[in-house]
C-alpha cells in the first residue's frame, strides 16, 4: 500500500494548489515596478536642450504645470522623437512592460497630442499615460520591454515632431512638450524630478542651458524626468 | 518508534505532497511571474486595424469641410489655414479672445474637471482666432477621458474616419457633424462633434469618451452655444 502513498499525496498537493484560493492579493508578486522617463529628443546619449521648465503653457509670463519643452534639434520639423527610460523590476531582469502608442488628438486647430500608454504585462492593467505634443506617431505598434535593476534602459522612436501652428494651438518652433495623465494615484506613485528641472519662471526662453539648467545627457539615469512606481499586479486590469 | 525507513517514508511522500501543491500553483499562473496576461488594450489594435479598412469621410457637411488629412481638404481650406498660419500664432491673455467667447458658460455636466490653466485663447497672425477649454473626466474602462472644446474662425477639420461613423444630427436644437467612436465604448478612440458657427466653428474633440458620453457633452455644449 505504501507505494501507492507518493503519487496519492502528489495529486492530493497538485489538486490543493489549484484549488485552493489564493489570498485577496493573490495577482500581486510581491516586485516593485518602475518606470523613470528620460528626455524624447534625439538621439541615445546625446546632450538634450530644455526650452522650458515645468509649465502648462510656456507663455510670457508662463503658467505652472507638470510639462517640459524638448528643443528636437536640427532644422524645421520632422525630427524624431522617442519613448525612452530606465525601467525598473525589483526582483529579476524580464519582459515586465507592454507599451501602446496611440493618437489622442490630431488636427490643423489643435495641438496634437499623442500618448503611450504603459501596462504591466503581469495583469495586463494600464498603469502609466505619459503624453507628448506637437508631434506624430510613425509607429504605432504595441511593444513589450524588459526591466530589471535601475540599469536597465530602453528606448524607442515613435515619431516625428511637426508644425503644430493653428487657430488654437500657439506654437514657437519645433519642440516636443512632455508630459503625464495623472492615472491610477492611490496605487501608482508619480514623481517629478523638480530638484534637477527649473520652474517655467526660472527658464521659459530657449535654451535654458543658457541659464544653466542643462543640457541634459538623454540617456542618463540622472536626468529621469518623471517616474511612475507601483506594485506589481495591485490591480487585476 | 518509527523506523528511519518509516521516517524517510513519510517525508518523501509529504515532500511530494508539498511539490504538488506549488506545482498546481504554478500551473494555474500559467508558468511563473513572467506570464503574460491578456490585456483589456490588447483589443485597440484589431479594432483601428478593422476600422482604417473601412472607405474614409471626405467632403464638406454644413458649411464645414472635413477629411482625413490636410493634403485632402478642398484646396480653399488648404489655402486659408496657409494664410492664417503664415504670421504664426501664439497664445493670447483669454480677454483679448471676448467675441469667441459662448453667449452662455460652458458647464459640462458632473464628472467633467476642467484642466489646470485653460481655457486658453489663441491669436494667428495677430487677430483672435481660437478659444479653448480642455476637460477630463473617467473615461473607457475608468482610463481618464480627454475632452478638447474649441470656438475658432476656421470651417475646417481632418478626422480620419470612416465614412460610417459621421453624420449629421440635431442636438439640443443646433445642427452638428457627428463623428462617432468607431465601437460605443470609445476606447482609445477619437471622436468629434462641429457646430457650425457665424465666425467659424465650434468642435469638439474628443478621446476614449463613449458615444453615450460625446453626445452628452454635444447637449451640453449646444445649450452654451445657441
């Protein structure tokens, strides 16, 4: 009879684990996920020029707000921009992120708009919307990235930047304002870098490195803009 | 007293017990914590990919000229954004912009927050050519919802949508160009709705709001604006 004990106890414990509910936060992993944006304009590892601290419009005098203005180099319009930053996962390196570009508003009396929506893979939920405009998306494709320890840096060209002007959309030159739905506040943690970016009242004429804030290296994990941290799988969608 | 084979025994067979019961756990997540799940977002693509195959509205409904792109408005709409841009526009004190201004305030109904610094006027070439409030409020599956309400002396716009979703219907009394979201839900959709005005147009822009909800702002903005 004792043979016959092993298996039996095997099934028993299979039958038991799938049975048996998980606790309340049964989704929840237990890593801590992070996501530490870095400035869209050009290339990797290039010197990023700010053109405007943290504003809602860059005015004279500008408003306050939780936006800042990219110069995107070169001349005219046309230029990319990026989906880029360090992506944090507190307990392995892995595919823990899954990105959505998609187009909020487009149209010659606007200023455009467009966001990438940030989910984590485990749930499936949306968990952070950063949001850019006066620009296009060339590629529109979702995407999944790796994260793992504060080193781990991604980067994706999404678009081009355009000429925004219209009847209500004022618009001075080429750049990419960036900036965050806030979403999701009682889980998710959204912080700015306001210690390392000035205030719109401090530099709102390009370039602020004229001023001494910048340039700044745009893949450096220094220089994170914004940063959205939570626990992984908190919500089910 | 047991004997050590007895004892082995037991924790062998408990040892299998315990590995069954993480084997079931691990089974059921479906492999591990790098499993992907799949994501209510994971519908978008299969959704626009379905709708961008449908023929796409182009031509001109009350006075007001519409089409997927700029390139494929009627060359007067083409010609008059040239003008009106080519002295450039920039944002102006919201006084200044008093006749776009609605005869009656704006008031969206409950749930609509209005953004922080709007609304925001806008002059091209030193003349008032835009007035704009822009709202958010819950939109599809609880993501934020964003709502554009702009009063501008253009008559025209580029919704890139098919030729199913836009029509045009009577709102609290005023005629408008309706476009629909492409599903009811609105999800990661756009959608609009214009009124033609004396001076131009107002419009309404609108993304990840249902169709429900885009005609409840329309109402809303039709008694602002009549």
């Amino acid at each position: 009879m004792i043979r016959w004990l092993g298996p039996t106890a095997a099934i028993i414990g299979l039958a038991l684990g799938m049975i048996i509910p998980r606790p309340a936060s049964g989704n929840l992993t237990g890593a801590q996920l992070a996501v530490a944006l870095t400035p869209p304009t050009l290339a990797s590892g290039s010197s990023a020029e700010l053109n405007c601290g943290w504003h809602t419009a860059c005015g004279s005098p500008p408003t306050a707000g939780t936006a800042l203005d990219w110069e995107d180099g070169g001349t005219g319009f046309g230029n990319p921009w990026y989906f880029r930053g360090f992506f944090y996962v507190s307990d392995s390196v892995r595919t823990a992120y899954r990105m959505y570009p998609l187009v909020n508003n487009q149209d010659p009396n606007t200023c455009d708009i467009m966001t990438v929506w940030i989910t984590e893979i485990h749930s499936g939920a949306l968990m952070a919307i950063p949001t850019y405009m006066h620009v296009n998306i060339t590629s529109s494709a979702n995407f999944s990235w790796q994260g793992g320890p504060w080193t781990v840096y991604n980067s994706r060209q999404i678009g081009t930047t355009i000429d925004d002007t219209g009847s209500s959309c004022g618009f001075a030159g080429s750049h990419v304002h960036e900036d965050h739905t806030s979403y999701r506040t009682n889980v998710v943690t959204i912080t700015r870098n306001t210690d390392l970016y000035p205030t719109a009242s401090q530099c709102h004429t390009a370039p602020c490195s004229s001023l001494g804030y910048g340039p700044y290296t745009n893949n450096s994990i220094n220089n994170w803009i914004r940063r959205f941290a939570w626990a992984e799988g908190v919500v089910p969608h | 007293m047991f004997s050590r084979v007895r004892i082995i025994s037991i924790l062998l067979v408990a040892a299998l017990g315990v590995s069954g019961f993480f084997a079931g756990r691990y089974f059921l997540a479906g492999g591990g914590s790098e499993a992907q799940q799949p994501s209510p977002l994971d519908q978008i693509a299969p959704r626009q990919t379905e709708e961008a195959a449908e023929p796409r509205f182009k031509g001109e409904l009350l006075g007001i000229a519409l089409a997927p792109s700029m390139d494929q408005l009627p060359l007067e709409a083409q010609q008059a954004q040239a003008r009106l841009t080519s002295g450039g526009c920039v944002g102006i004190p919201v006084e200044q912009a008093g006749a776009l201004n609605a005869p009656r305030p704006l008031a969206l109904p409950d749930g609509y927050v209005l953004k922080q610094g709007y609304p925001q006027a806008t002059a091209c070439s030193g003349r008032p050519s835009g007035l704009e409030w822009d709202f958010t409020v819950s939109g599809a599956q609880n993501i934020p919802a964003d709502v554009t309400v702009i009063r501008v002396i253009t008559r025209y716009a580029t919704p890139d949508a098919a030729a199913s979703r836009v029509s045009v219907q009577t709102i609290n009394g005023r005629q408008a160009v309706v476009v629909t979201p492409a599903t009811p839900d609105g999800l990661a959709q756009r959608s609009n709705a214009f009124f033609p005005e004396p001076f131009g147009m107002t419009a309404i822009y609108a993304f990840n709001l249902s169709q429900e909800e885009l005609l409840k702002v329309a109402v809303a903005v039709a008694e602002a604006t009549q």
